[in-house]
RNA sequence: CGGGGUGUAGCGUAGCCCGGUUAUCGCGCCACGUUUGGGACGUGGAGGCCGCAGGUUCGAAUCCUGCCACCCCGACCA
C-alpha cells in the first residue's frame, strides 16, 4: 500500500479518487463506468440503505421489486421522458450467443434478434406505471405507496467512482394518490425525510429547495431536491423527489373511480437516493489522512490495538480487551481487536485513519499496569489517556460527540460559503475566488439562467423552500425578482 | 461523443524520441531472525503475454495501424 495520499489542496480531484481507492470503498472494473464497491464500501451502503429503509417503512411505504428490462414501447410513452433520458439508454437487442464460424470466438447470433427490443432502466417509471394501472381502480386502491432498491444504468460519458458511474445502485419510490394535494404532500414529506437522514444520519448539511424548469426530471412537474455543498465548494444533488402531476396516469393510461363516482386520473410522485451520497460523505467529511466516517456509518465504530512484546503481554491485554468490547457491543457498539502481529501499531493507525474509524483505543503493558487506555478520535485526530473504568459509557458519548461535531463543522463550513451577490461581477469573482452557493436575485426565465450558465458553468441548484420575500433585481439582467436563489458550480 | 494524455510485477515507476545481451528502481509479497507506545530492520527469495490484436523488421516495451481501459478539458447528465 502507498502511504501518501495527494493532498486536497494540491488537487481536491486527485484526492477524492486516491481516497475512494485507498480506503477500500470502491475500484473501476473492466466495464467502462462501471465500478465494483468493495465489502468495506458496501458495509457503509448497507448502513445507509438500512437507515433508509426504516425511515422508508415508517412513513407507511413497502418494498417491491420491478424488472430490470423495459420494452422500447412503454418507454416512448411519456415525451419529455424520452427526451431526458433516450440518450443515455443502454439497449438489449439479441438473447443469444454462439460460436463464430470462422471459430475466432464467441459472437452474437444474429437469428436472435429480438422482436421488440429492451431497454436497460435508467429509472422505473414508465414499467412501474405500467403496473399500477393494473392495480388501481377505485379510489379506494389508493394511496400506492412502493420503494424499490435496484441498480439502474445511463450511460454517461464521463464516470467517476459513486459520483457518476454508468451502472449506480438507488432506491426509487413510486407512489399514487387520489388527489394533487396529496401527491404534493408526499413529495415533500420525502423531501424532509432525505433531509432528515442526510443531517442526522450522515452529519451533511442540506438545503432544502426546488428545481428551476431546467434542472426539473424529465416528467416531473416540480421537482423538490437536497443540495449539500463539498469542501471544493462545489454543490452536489444528494436526493431528489418528484411531483409527476398526472403525466404518467395519463400516459398508462391509469385511472380510477372517486368517491364522487368520476373517472379521474391517479396523480403521482417518485423520489430517490442513489450511491452518489457515497461520493458525498467522501467529499464532506473526510480529509487529508484520510476518510472521516460520522459513527452512524462506520462499518467499524472503534478498534482496539493491542501494543505488546511478545504473547504473554499479548494475552494479558487481550483479556482486558475482549472485556472492553463485551461492555461496547453490549452497548451496541461496533468494535474490532487487530490483534494481528503481521502489523506494527504505527501501520495500524495509520490504516484505520486512512479507513475513517472514528474511535481507536490503544492498550499498552502500561495501561495494564496503570488501568488506562490511549483513546483517539478520527475527526479531531486528538488523543489522551483514560481510565477504563466507565470506558464504555465515555466512549458512547464520544461517539455521539463526534457524530455532532462532524455535522456542526460541515455546516459552519456550508454557512461561510453562502455569498450574497448583487451584481454580476462579484458573482463571477466570488465564484472564481471563493466557490460555494451563491445566493442572488434571479428574473425566473431559463434563458438567463442558460446564459449564467453558459458564462460562468453555475447553475441554479434550488429556489430554498424558507427563501425570504424580499424584492431585487436579477443579478445578470437588472429585472425584478422577488427571491433570491442558490447558484453554485456542481457535480 | 470530440480534443489531449497515460497504460511496463499487487502499487508507484526507469527505459520508448534514436529498435539490438538476462527489462530498471522503490514499496509491497514469501522465508528466517531481531523487533513492536505513529507506516521497523537485516539476510535470502519469488513474482513480467511491457494494456489487447495486427503490421513493419533478421530482431519490437521501443516504430506503424486498430481496439480496450483510465485521467484531464469540452458537450451531456444524478
């Protein structure tokens, strides 16, 4: 393993791809794009997933699973739909394969082609709207309230590891309800409830807003999203959900009987998160040495690290450790002893920082002797000596702490990087010098929006739900405005 | 998908321009010994379709062509 890591202010770019390597998360495979996430990098994708889920089930919503393969036909049915996504479609055309001829290898079998061809989903819309129609047709059907975990396939042109590959693991929910208020209040309960978690669970900072026309999903009549800032200062979209109007219904053609004994068509939202809040966690919390991982993800919570000459020493802390972690597990800690001696200590340390523990204790002959043991923090990268007793009420604590400080710094960072601009040359300056979001006055039409964008590559990543009415003037062309929105360059 | 760059042992690299013994060095790996409170040291050893496929040549890591992958810049996108 090489030691260095490049530093983020060397090449914050460089950085983030060594890192995502180095500390076992993830690595390319031979499919352009495409990535393999490794167990360590999964085991933190599986915290987050199980975190999700639970939240998910608790606002009422189950699981169900749909196909991977969509008919071309179902696809064309919703036009804005295949706009946003035809170009970026992978597509099955043959179930078959056979020997060449010439015997030169494997080839497809060109009599195998077929009838209708499939498309890889890049999202499940229209298969799921499909469905529903089957499922829906009195009012007392309603609400559908359906998540899915799947991979899903774009074919990007330009892949990074968890920030944009061609084939990403997500959760997509899907829902349909009688009524647009309805519709509406689910979008934005999903809305709170990504917020929710990328706060508390991943100690991210997000605000919470909606999509200009623009930067709405292909179908979508609003599209409500959390924008998270990076510590390049660039934003990044860590989740998104949808209000589909009645677009889908219409165009599956899925309608159902009211109270009132009308026909009407069911209105629908669909919301998801993806591994890109992989990408996101790497890129908030972690720095030079190293990943930062907030103890709610931590695969590992603490590791132990025994320092000793030869294996009666050896036993002896051992003991006390298997102690120490009884009384951690007990309380629902993860904990890990490295008692490998293919390892020094120093090459331990250095690995778990490097791996984003949040916690290492390491117990010497003199802390037997003393009754002590050396407790280091990741995030603070502080160490100091404590006593074993009450260890595991202290480290609980700790963990806590750290959970905290993690989100508390995240947002004192996000809180600096939100400039006030109210002219166009200092949103060029500032989004030169000082990066982050910019908040400025915006006239509301996508041409000055394109034009911004086209200048200074800043986009308008959200209108802030808890915006504040105050009149202005557009920061590019002087028109009247009467919020501010958030501009920033992003991934 | 367009422009540029890179690809040599598990990782990082020298050699390539100007073709010619057994392909360089460091880390890592294996064995043994000494070590162990911040990436230990010594001695010995193993490991290579020089990205892949063709071509030029008496001879190719080196020159030419095609392909694949990765990185950077554009266009596009979660």
């Amino acid at each position: 393993m090489s030691k260095n890591l490049t530093k983020r202010s060397e090449d914050y770019s460089k950085w983030y791809n060594e890192l995502v390597v180095k500390a076992d998360l993830a690595e390319n495979s031979g499919v352009r794009g495409c990535m393999v996430i490794k167990p360590y990098g999964y085991a933190i994708w599986e915290k987050m997933q199980a975190e999700l889920d639970r939240m998910f089930k608790e606002t009422g919503h189950q699981n169900a699973y749909f196909p991977l393969f969509i008919p071309k036909s179902y696809f064309s049915k919703e036009a804005s739909h295949v706009d946003g996504f035809a170009k970026e479609c992978a597509v099955v055309t043959h179930y078959r394969l056979k020997n060449a001829e010439d015997g030169s290898g494997i080839v497809v079998d060109e009599d195998a082609k077929l009838e209708e061809e499939l498309i890889v989903r890049p999202t499940s819309e229209t298969i799921i709207w499909d469905t529903y129609r089957k499922w829906v047709q009195s009012y007392r059907d309603l609400p559908i309230l359906v998540n899915q975990w799947a991979n899903v396939v774009r074919w990007e042109m330009r892949t990074r590891l968890f920030l944009r590959t061609a084939e990403f693991l997500w959760q997509e929910g899907h829902t349909a309800h009688a009524t647009k208020k309805e519709a509406l209040a689910e979008a934005e309960l999903m809305q709170n409830v990504y917020a929710d978690f990328a706060e508390n669970f991943m100690a991210m900072p997000v605000i919470k807003g909606t999509k200009t026309e623009s930067e709405r999903f292909a179908g979508a009549l609003e599209t409500y999203a959390i924008e998270a800032l990076m510590q390049d200062g660039k934003a990044l979209q860590a989740g998104t959900s949808h209000f589909l109007g009645q677009n889908f219904a219409k165009a599956f053609d899925v309608k159902f009987t009211s109270k009132e004994g009308k026909l009407e068509y069911v209105w629908a939202t669909s919301w998801g998160v993806s591994t890109r809040l992989m990408g996101a966690l790497v890129m908030t919390h972690s720095d030079d040495q190293g990943l930062v991982l907030p103890p709610n993800l931590a695969p590992i919570q603490v590791v132990i690290v025994p320092i000793y000459r030869g294996e009666e020493q050896l036993e002896i802390i051992a003991e006390k450790a298997k102690e120490i972690m009884d009384d951690l597990k007990a309380k629902g800690i993860s904990v890990k002893f490295d008692d490998r001696d293919t390892y020094k200590p120093g090459w331990k340390f250095a690995e778990y920082e490097l791996k984003g523990v949040p916690l290492r204790i390491a117990m010497g002959p003199r802390d037997i002797e003393n009754g002590t043991v050396e407790l280091a923090r990741r995030d603070t990268l502080t160490k100091e000596v404590v006593k074993q007793e009450g260890l595991s009420d202290s480290i609980d604590n700790l963990l806590e702490e750290i959970q905290k400080s993690l989100f508390v710094k995240a947002k004192a960072y996000r809180e600096t990087h939100i400039t006030k601009v109210d002219n166009f040359e200092e949103f060029k300056e500032v989004l030169e010098n000082k990066g982050g979001f910019i908040s400025a006055h915006w006239d509301g039409t996508s041409e000055t929006e394109q034009r911004i964008k086209e200048l200074t590559k800043a986009t308008i990543r959200c209108i802030p739900n808890d915006a504040e009415i105050e009149e202005g003037k557009c920061v590019f062309t002087g028109k009247p405005s009467h919020k501010r929105v958030l501009f920033a360059k992003a991934y």
